[in-house]
C-alpha cells in the first residue's frame, strides 16, 4: 500500500482512472505536462503512461531548451509536430 498526501492521491487516482478510459478507448493521452522538483517521479511516470499505451514520448527539460537560444520556438514547433 502507498500512502500519499490528499491532493497528491486524487491527482493519481485521477490519473489511473485516465489511463483506463484511454486503454478501452484506444485513444493516446494528449497534452500531458510534468512539472515539480527533480527526483519526483516525472520522468518514470511519463515512460510507464507512454509503455502502457503503447505510445511514443518526448522528455525535454529546461536545460534541452536554454541552448537553442533565438531558434527555441521554431525547434519547439518541430518537436511537438513530431509529436503529433
């Protein structure tokens, strides 16, 4: 058994209930945002929704981000039509 704080246990068992209603529908999660400090999880919760989905995913954090400088948008914009 886990044991999370209140807020944190609906926002999973929100989260389950999303992954079972994508499952029966056939239907990819679609704009998902992590966020919080490192070691939380995000990352390990994003691949387990993408295998259980049988999706692929992007990780990016701030650090992929800062380098592109000028061009950030237009290689965001690439990223995310990949994504679709």
């Amino acid at each position: 058994r886990v044991v999370l704080q209140a807020g944190l246990q609906e926002r999973v068992r929100q989260l389950a209930a999303n992954l079972t209603l994508t499952r029966q529908r056939a239907a990819p999660f679609r704009h998902m945002l992590f966020y919080g400090p490192p070691g939380t999880g995000k990352t390990m919760t994003a691949k387990i929704l993408a295998r259980q989905s049988g999706l692929d995913y992007a990780i990016m954090s701030g650090g992929d981000v800062a380098p592109l400088g000028g061009g950030a948008v237009t290689q965001l914009h690439d990223a995310f039509g990949w994504a679709q």
